[in-house]
C-alpha cells in the first residue's frame, strides 16, 4: 500500500511547447505534403461518392535483401468496405466473421500479431517503417479500442479475446484475466481510457493459427501473392510474424467514409538458399542470389482475381543504394554515377530476372544524397503458362549495414536468488556506423523516449526505486523523467504499468533504467503446468516519438497503393525489447499429500500404540520372564 | 484378575499348568478391542457422511422423471377446432347433426391411419357444420358466425383466379374472436370438375359437381392431413428434426460460391435479395423463430465431388449418389457466425457457381432426369442450388475473368428455390399439392413463405418437441447426477431446473387450453432453461473428486490403523477361546 500512495499517478510535464515548436519548424516541408496529401484525399473521396464507394481489396509483397545475407519478404493484404450506414450490411470481399466481430464488440481500432522469432533490430534495421510496424513481440500481442461507455470496456475486451481465440486457434482467452492485461494510458497508443493491450508471450505460433488468417483473404492461398506461403519455407524462417491490424470509423459520430479497413501483413525473414560454398569475388562473399521459386519454393501464377492491384516490390536501402553508387564508381569509369532506369535489370552489380515496371524513388526532406529505390513488378500479366518467379543475383560483393533506431534497446534481469531482482533497460547508442543520432537535434535539444512496460503482479516492482543512469553515471531521476504513470500492480488483481518520457541528452551513449523488484508467491493453483520453466515479463515497448519511420515517395500520390501507403504512414520509431524469463520459486507439488500422508501416519502409529498398551497384560509378562529365568 | 494372578500356590498334581486354568477367562481385553472396531464402523457412515459434496439444493429428480414419463406415455395434443360449411347442399337429406358426426367419424378413420404424432389435434375433434342453401340456414353449433348467404352473392363461376377467392373467403370468414377455427367450405356448383384448394389463411373450399359422401370424406382428410398434420407425408423430412434454435433463433446464411474465379467471378445484389424477398419470409416467421441473415461470397470453393460429361444432356452431370460428397468442407468456409449465439441454428443456403471446366453442371434425379430446380437440402444443415452461368458454353480463353451480377430475375428465381428448400427442411411440403386419397388439392403458396395454418402446424410441433427434447435433457442431467454423487452441483442448476420445470408444466396448460402461441413461447424456455443447466459451465468442468483420490487421502490413516484395530480382536479373540478351553478342561476334571 505504502508504494501505491507513494507513487501512483506521478506526473510531471515540462517545457513541451518549446520543444514543439522547434519540431515544428524541421516539418514544415512534411506538412505541406500533408495539406496537398488531403486536399487530394478529399477531392478523390468526394468523387468516390459520385462513382460508389465499393469493396476493396489488394495484395503487395515488398521483398528487401538485408544485410545479413537475408531477405525480408513483407506481405500485405488490404481489405476495405465502406461503412454500414452508407453501404449495408451485406458484403462480397469483405471477411463476414470480421465484419461481424466488429460489430458485434464495437471495435473501432485493433491489432493482433503472432509472432515467432525476434527481429533483429541490428541487423535487420530498426528505422525504417517495416521494423516499427511488423517487428512485434514473440507471441501473441493483442491491443483493441472500444466505442463503448467506459463501464463496459472490460466485457467487450474479454468477450473480444474469447471470440478471437475461436477465429485465430489460439489461446488468446487466456488475455481475459485482469492479471494479463492493462490499460495504457497515453504512451502505448493515445486512445483515452478506451484501449486495452495484452500480450502472451510464449504462445506457440504455428500453421494452425495461419490457416484462420488466410481465410480472411478472398483468395486464401489459392491464387495471387499468398501463393506463395509455402508453410515449410515460411516457418523455417529466422522470423515470423503474422499481424492482424482493423480500423473501423461505423460507429465515430464523424461522417467519413472510410468504413472498417482489415490490414493483414505477414512478415518473414529467410535465408536464400546458397547450396554449398559461398561465391566469392576479389575475395569477399558476394551476398546470395535468390528467386522467389528459391526462398517459398512456390512461383505466382497470376494475380488473385478479385484484387484490385497485386505488385511485387524490391526495395533498395538508402544504405545499400550509396553502397552501390561507392562501387559502380569503383569499378567503372565514373559516367552518370546514378542509377537510371533501365539499367534496373541488368547492371554490372546485380542482376534481375525481370525488369521492373515502374521505379519509385523516395524523397527524402533530410538532406541525404541517397535514397531507398522501390521497384515494382506487376503481377498482373503473368499467368499459369507463365508464371513470375522473380530473381536477384548479384555480381560484385556489396557491404552494407541498415539503418539503426536512435538508440538501440535492450531489457535484462539482474541479481539472483529467488527473492529479488531488477530489471534494467539499457540504451545504447550505436554510433559507431554511418547514420549516427539520425536527426537529432543540432543545438544541444534532447531526445525523447517513450517507454512502456507491463509487470505481472507476481513480479513486485518497487518503483520508488528507479534509477536513471545517463553513460554510466547515475542521475537525478526526476530531472531526465518528463512525464510518468504509474499504476501499482495489485495481487491477482492486475499487473503493474509504468509508462514514461525519458529525456535523454544530445549526444548520449548508453543510458539505462533499472527497477528493483521482489517476486511473489503463487497459490499452488496459479502455477502454469511447466512452474519450473519460470516466468515470462512481456516486452518493454520503446518509441522515439521525435523520429518519424516514414518513406515518401514521389510517385504521383493519386492511385496510391495500401503498401506504399503502409510505408508512407506517420509513426513513430518503435522496438521492443527481449521478453525476460523470470524463475520463480516453484514449490513442490506433492507437498500436501506428503503432508497429509505423514501426518495420518503419525496418527496411526500412535493409534496403535495406545491400542497395545491398553490389551497389554503386564502380570502374564512378568510371570512368563519369571518362569524363563528359573528354567535357567 | 484370574490371568495376572500369581502363579497358583498350591501345587495340584493333577492340575496341567499348561492346558487348565482355574478361573473364567476374562473378557475386558476382549469387549475394549471389540468396541474400538464397532466404534470404527459405526463412524464409518459419518465420515462417509462428513466428506460427501454438500448439494444445497439438488435438482428435484422426482418430479423430473414425472414429468419425462408424462411426456413420454402421452404426446402433447392441443384443442382444434373445425368448421365444415355446406353451400347449396340439399338441406333435406342430410341433418346439421348428421353431418357433423360423419365428418368426424371419417375424421377418426384418417387419423388412425398414422399414429398420432407429436403435436397434433386431440383425437375428441368437434366439427361444427353448417348447411347454407338458398332458403334456410341450419347451424349445429353454437358460436357460429357464418353469414348464411353470403355466398350467393360470389359468381363462382367468373372467379377462377384462386388467389382472389382466398382473400374473398378471408374476408368472409374473418372471425374477431381470436379463436383459430380452420374451416372448409363445400359449395355444390354446375361446373363438372372438382376442384379442392386450400387458401393461405385457415380455410380451404371444395366447389364443384360433387356429393354430400365424396365431399364429408374430402373435409374429413383435409382437416386432419392437411389442417392437423401440415400435408406432411411418409418420407419427408420428420418434424422432430425443425432446425430451430434451443433459443429459437435461427440464422439464415446465403453464401454465392465462385468454384474457380479465374473463369468468371459473379456477384449478387443481396441487400435487394434481403429487402425485397426475405423480410416478409421473416416476418411471416416471427412467432415461431426470430430469423436474422447474413450472406457471404467466397472464392475458390471447389466442389468435392465428381462430375461426368454427358453427351445426351450436353451438360456435366452429378448424381445423386454424389451428394454426400458434394460439400467441400475442406474449402468452403462457411464460418460459423460470430453473431450466432451458442444455441441458435445456423442453416447454410449455398448458390455454387461452378467453374468452366464442370459447366453447366446438372443434377441427375434417380430416375434419368434432370433436376429442375438443380438443388438439394441436407437436413439440419441447409440447401445447395448449383447455378449455371449463361456464359457457360462460350468457353472463350479470357485472360482476365469477367466480373458479372446475377441479374435479379435469377436471384429471385433462386430465391425461390431456397424458400421451398427451407419448407422442406421445416418439414413442409414445397410443390404446392396435397395428393390425398380422395383427390388431389391445391396448396395456395404464400408470398411470405408460409401460410396461417402451416405456421400453426409448425408451432405445434415446436412447442411439443421443444418439451420432449427438455424432457430428455432432464432426465439425462438427473440420471448424470445421480450416478455422480460426488460431483458439485451449484445452486444455479438447482434453480434452473425448477424454472424448466415449471414452464414445461405451464407448456402442457397452456397446450390444454389451445393458446399455440404461448405454449411454443414457453415450451422454448423450458427447453432453453434445461439445456442451460446441462450445459452449466460447473458441470462442464470437471469438478468431480474421484474415490481413487478420497481413498490416497484417507488410506494412510486407516490402513495402518484398521490393521492395529483387526489384529487386535483376533488375537484376543484367539487367546479367549483358548483360555476358556484351559477353564473347561479344568471343570471337566
């Protein structure tokens, strides 16, 4: 109780205006881009009423080779339909178990991701829009907005995860429980009082739980892009991660018309088959060639026939773009120095099987020389007798790295013993690459950190602990913290949520919190069916809400593309960080039969004793040793 | 005190230390070891007693099995009243009286023909008649309210149309009171044939050349095949299968299957559909079930049976030996419904559009043709209609497929064929004609689905297999918990089960009194009552200590002390028996 008092509701704001308004002026050219992006917007949706709002839907594949030797393969589905009170209730593309889930719980906005695996913010990039939106926690994380009275958030959120658990085959229902979730109050996604997350970290993610998400597609894995999920290839991938992501604006009191919007990606990250040696040129590995046949194992034969676009994307890395600028300059004679269309199929560095239909460059508002190239590939006129089995092979070995989040972030436990622990998390700057402290402020302003953490209640924060360390010195807590929250677990009641703004200096290095804590006991009936595997505290959510993970790209924004348009959405950097396993003391199950079996014992020995002791004759005994000594 | 006694002092030379003694055996030793083990087992029932699972409130199996066994030695019938309305009949040969007990003499020969089944009318049928010829009016009954002569005005002879003599006939026989009276009128004209039609409200008509004997016959096999028993025959659907929700709900789902959407991808317009076509059906059903709709269209579905080519029939052809195969559940998704609560029925109305290659796909009947409405029902479960395209046979090579709508007279033919599906899978017939043994006649179809008297039959039947089915969940759950004495029963079920219980009994009043609609009404909650205490999540989850575990709990105690206890009496049992032979030998000597 005396933690509860001490610190609940700690808030603190501090100059957010100032820092607003210098954020303000390094936007300017993205909100101009805004105000044309919305006067078409509304231009475009006004004729769409003209013409009838119709069902959508579209399929995208945006491949990426990392720098690892892997290649990320990204597929998005969108289905859209506009909202009821305009287009009735009936629909031909649409998923009906959806439509009917969100109308059923009044869902205005939801996610639901599986995941297996971790993303490899290092390797894999931690920048770029994919790893902010796709890159989740292992399991299954789960966040729902309600149009509902506040009063009955609860039951809609219990009855969503029951009904999810039917649809997904998996164990969502187990997120029902007030111990397994909680209700963030602005730092996880700003939604007030309405929006409830849950995680379940070791959740078993497997073909069973993709088979449901691909009924929702019109065309399942028949035909069109989902072809190509092959479930061996996908699921021997180093990671996975199949997302669920609904918007619904049927029950808003605003008039739009952008009706409930279903957006499912899946996420992979494989490793091109290279059979054998690696290729080597002037001594260095090239990076593997790979098809589309080579990593799924599958080829598209046509689009899904329903869809309103299928493309195929290959997406340059700003990084690896300047890359291949440094060595086209290596190795020829330094001609025009950019890259130009059509030599997209066919150049001295790598090697396409088809030509692309289109490229799309990004602009860039930071001043960068570079930036990442989109080519497209239309699926559209390939069919059965020819079907698009896209490939890349490279010629001359190219090295490059991603682009990093600002600070990369990491949790882990400390101390030992089954009594307490702490959590640390720690920040690191990875400034020894290229792209250090991307946009960061140049007049000594500071970096904003978004944390997020979720604690079960067996896990005994005590949060008057928290210390801040800024390089390995230990600061004033209350200077570097903006804003927190906190709610106190309570025992079996509800875990314990800590959101906070840490402002962190310019030029920072390492920085790291650490939280000390106690762990509970269970009641012998809580314990999961492995106790002694331990227990899992979910990921920690890091955002930086000064950095925006978003492309733009120049195409003409008219016919704009829902995967482009993924790529181009506003948000903030986003990782999260390891789930911890925290061992509990497990008792021993057979405890109470143990007891009781000794304690029945020790009744009966003395039963029986006391039984002998009264059919005892002591004057026969006597006489019998008497008679025996004389015989003597 | 003989055995710890000294050694006797006196030393008889007869007396055999080791095979006499003295004095009585004593018996303290003994009646102590013996007490301890009468002790233990007569505390052995109020252990037993102690750790038996408390129940607060069990369920009253008695009256449950009452209650099953009235349900079973009696179906339920209800009161009908019948009404038989003689026009231009001569009124000298035949009496009111006469003809009303000949009506229902042929009526009891017609129903003991087919056992009385669940739902029916009480055997003790009254049958008022009526006899309006030109110049008098004679009414057996009392409350009558025939307008005598009304008739005479209709010119039958230019009303063919048989739609507007129904509503004619409706408008004469409006009785305000309430009560449901099915009525046939018999009117005797020139013309030569016989025609026999019963309306959509609660009457039929007879018109025709016909004879006071063929016409009492043809009222009597009216009333009771047609009036009491839903023109239902041998073969049909049995009612006991109604695809009615525990909760009386059902949810209609349509879903347009596109085999292969590479040839064509056709689309419907269902909001029409439902608008226009379906919500009378719904409401026209409102008293039974409280119907909702969803619809769907799915891609991909392939058919998971065989077709052949026939060249006579220039068309693919499925047979009905296929049928069980034909459902693809592998493919077809048809998801069960959010919506749908645990216990309402879902029935599945499936338009396969199948694919280019198996086009136009015909259903073959048994007997070498053609089905004409190319569709089939699965009981409980829904109808499939397979609907060929028009653009079957121009098997051109698109690249791209072609998007098309079903154009509206198609999906309101489909329409229809689903509704005489769903006649059928409540039982109904769907070809609009009674064939009886005297004579064939007509069912007039209503726009909505079902007329008056079939919606009655319906809510007949429900009500009664609604108590049948409670009675049997009943007796089950009784049965279950009685093998099952350790098993917790919360008080919630207890409760649940007298709830069911009285509005079963309510049911059975209610049905006494012929009130159709409140005794579907409750018979639903009684079942619904009982269905939910069976299905009560504490019974569900296996709240059952078992005796293996009462015995590893208690067995560490009494196993080693019973040991104690029994050897005890043995031996001193023993050492009793022994030491009172040493006492007789002794007196012997």
């Amino acid at each position: 109780m005396f933690k509860c008092c001490l610190h609940s509701q700690l808030q603190f704001r501090s100059e957010t205006s100032l820092e607003s308004d210098h954020l303000m002026g390094s936007r300017e050219p993205i909100v101009l881009i805004f105000l044309i992006l919305i006067s078409t917007y509304e231009s475009s949706a006004k004729g769409g009423i003209a013409e009838e709002l119709n069902e959508e839907f579209t399929e995208g594949l945006l491949l990426r080779p990392l720098p690892d030797r892997k290649v990320l393969a990204h597929f998005h589905f969108q289905s859209s339909v506009p909202p009821t009170r305009i287009y009735g209730r009936h629909h031909h593309l649409f998923p009906k178990s959806i439509y009917q889930l969100v109308n059923k719980f009044r869902v205005r906005e939801m996610e639901l991701s599986f995941t297996q695996g971790r993303w490899n913010y290092e390797r894999w990039g931690g920048y770029d829009p994919i790893s902010s939106s796709s890159a989740k926690p292992p399991g299954v994380e789960l966040w729902a907005d309600f149009d509902v009275p506040l009063d009955q958030v609860d039951d809609s959120w219990r009855n969503l995860t029951h009904a999810l658990s039917g649809l997904f085959c998996a164990s969502i229902n187990f997120l029902e429980h007030s111990t397994s979730y909680s209700a963030p109050q602005w730092s996880f996604h700003s939604f007030a009082g309405k929006l409830r997350y849950g995680t379940l970290p070791r959740e078993a993610v497997c073909t069973e739980n993709l088979t449901p998400w691909l009924k929702l597609l019109p065309c399942r894995d028949k035909a069109g892009l989902s072809a190509l999920m092959d479930r061996p290839s996908i699921y021997k991938g180093y990671y996975h991660s199949q997302r669920l992501h609904l918007t619904s604006d049927d029950f808003g009191t605003a008039k739009s018309n952008a009706g409930t919007m279903l957006e499912q990606t899946l996420t992979v990250v494989l490793q091109p088959n290279t059979l054998g040696a690696r290729a080597m040129v002037s001594g260095k590995t090239l990076q593997p060639s790979w098809s589309l046949n080579s990593l799924f194992g599958r080829k598209v034969h046509g689009k899904c026939s329903v869809s309103k676009s299928s493309n195929v994307y290959v997406q340059f890395e700003q990084n690896l773009v300047s890359e291949l600028k440094e060595v086209r300059k290596k190795s020829e004679a330094p001609e025009s120095g950019i890259l130009i269309h059509d030599d997209f199929g066919n150049n001295t560095i790598f090697e396409m099987s088809a030509s692309p239909d289109r490229v799309v460059k990004e602009v860039e508002n930071l001043q960068k020389e570079d930036s990442s190239i989109l080519l497209e590939f239309l699926v559209e006129d390939y069919n059965d007798s020819k079907p698009f089995d896209l490939g890349l092979r490279w010629k001359l070995p190219v090295v490059w790295s991603c682009q990093q989040a600002p600070l990369h972030a990491s949790r882990f436990l400390m101390g030992s013993g089954n009594e307490r622990g702490a959590i640390a998390i720690s920040l690191k700057s990875l400034s020894s690459n290229n792209t250090p402290t991307v946009g960061c402020c140049e007049k000594g302003s500071q970096l904003r950190i978004n944390i997020f953490q979720v604690v079960p209640w067996y896990v005994k924060v005590y949060y008057h602990t928290l210390k801040v360390f800024i390089d390995g010195e230990l600061q004033s807590t209350m200077e570097n913290i903006e804003k927190i929250h906190i709610s106190p677990s309570e025992d079996k009641v509800s875990p314990g949520v800590m959101e906070m703004i840490l402002r962190l200096p310019c030029g920072v290095i390492t920085a790291a919190l650490t939280l000390e804590f106690d762990k509970g006991f269970l009641h012998i009936d809580e314990y999961p069916p492995d106790a002694n595997q331990g227990f899992d505290i979910p990921s920690a959510v890091v955002s930086f809400t000064d950095f925006q993970a978003s492309a733009s790209f120049e195409d003409n924004l008219l016919n704009k593309l829902p995967i482009l348009n993924e790529l181009q959405e506003r948000k903030h950097v986003i990782s999260y960080t390891e789930v911890l396993l925290v061992p509990l003391t497990t008792p021993d199950f057979s405890m109470p039969y143990n007891v009781i079996t000794i304690t029945c014992t020790v009744f009966a020995l003395y039963f029986g004793s006391l039984l002998n002791v009264l059919r005892r004759r002591v004057g026969e005994e006597e006489r019998r040793l008497k008679s025996k000594g004389d015989f003597k | 005190m003989a055995e710890i006694s000294e050694a006797p002092s006196t030393l008889d030379p007869d007396f055999d230390q080791e095979n006499m003694r003295k004095s009585k055996p004593g018996l303290k030793r003994l009646t102590l070891s013996l007490a301890v083990l009468f002790s233990f087992l007569l505390g052995l029932p109020f252990l037993l007693k102690s750790i038996e699972i408390y129940r607060s409130s069990p369920p009253p199996f008695r009256e449950i099995d009452d209650l099953s066994t009235a349900i079973e030695s009696s179906p339920i019938l209800f009161p009908c009243h019948f009404r038989a309305v003689f026009v231009n009949f001569d009124p000298n040969s035949y009496t009111a009286d006469q003809l009303s007990i000949s009506v229902q003499a042929h009526m009891a020969k017609f129903a003991a023909k087919n056992s009385p089944a669940c739902g029916t009318c009480a055997s003790n049928v009254t049958v008022s008649v009526t006899l309006d010829s030109n110049s008098n009016c004679i009414s057996n009954g009392n409350n009558v309210d025939w307008k005598c002569g009304a008739l005479n005005e209709f010119k039958f002879a230019e009303k063919h149309e048989d739609g507007l003599l129904d509503e004619d006939f409706a408008s004469l026989l409006d009785n305000n009171s309430g009560a449901k009276v099915y009525t046939v009128v018999a009117v005797k004209t020139e013309q030569e044939e016989v025609r026999a039609v019963v309306g959509k409200y609660r009457h039929a008509w007879i018109m025709g050349r016909i004879f006071e004997e063929e016409a009492i016959e043809k009222i009597a096999e009216i009333f009771v095949n047609v009036f009491m028993n839903g023109g239902k025959e041998e073969g049909l659907i049995h009612g006991e299968f109604m695809p009615l929700g525990a909760d009386g709900r059902i949810v209609l789902s349509f879903n347009l299957l596109n085999a292969d959407p590479h040839n064509w991808i056709y689309d419907w317009d269902f909001q029409e559909i439902d608008e226009n076509l379906l919500s009378p059906v719904i409401d026209a059903l409102k008293p039974l079930a409280d119907v909702s709709v969803e619809s769907q269209v799915l891609y991909h579905t392939p058919k998971s049976s065989f077709s052949f080519w026939d060249d006579r029939l220039d068309s693919y052809i499925f047979s009905t030996k296929d049928l069980p195969f034909f459902v693809n559940s592998n493919e077809w998704h048809l998801d069960t419904s959010v919506a749908a609560g645990g216990l309402s029925k879902i029935l599945q109305f499936v338009v396969y559009v199948p694919s280019a290659k198996e086009c136009p796909l015909q259903l073959q009947l048994p007997n070498g043709e053609i089905s004409t409405t190319n569709g089939f029902i699965s009981p409980m479960w829904g109808g499939i209609v397979v609907w060929n395209p028009s653009a079957c046979l121009t098997d051109s090579k698109i690249k791209h497929p072609l998007r098309y709508k079903i154009s509206s007279e198609d999906s309101r033919k489909l329409f229809e064929v689903f509704m005489g599906q769903l006649r059928q899978l409540f039982g109904l017939k769907s070809d609009g004609l009674f064939v009886g043994a005297s004579g064939t006649s007509i069912l007039l179809a209503s726009e909505r689905g079902f007329s008056e008297w079939e919606l009655d039959v319906l809510s007949r039947q429900h009500s009664c297999f609604n108590l049948l089915q409670c009675g049997t969940t009943l007796g089950s759950l009784s049965r279950l918990v009685q093998s099952l004495p350790r098993m917790i029963i919360m008080d919630d079920i207890g409760k649940q089960v007298k709830y069911s219980l009285e509005a079963a009994r309510l049911t059975l009043s209610n049905a006494l009194l012929g009130i159709y609609d409140a005794s579907a009404e409750s018979s639903r909650q009684a079942r619904l009552l009982a269905e939910d205490a069976f299905y009560h999540p504490s019974m569900m989850s296996v709240s059952y200590y078992s005796f293996e575990h009462c015995f590893a709990v208690y067995s560490p105690f009494f196993l080693p002390v019973s040991l104690h206890v029994l050897l005890a009496v043995l031996r001193e049992w023993k050492r009793y028996k022994q030491e009172s032979k040493k006492y007789y030998a002794w007196k012997a000597k």
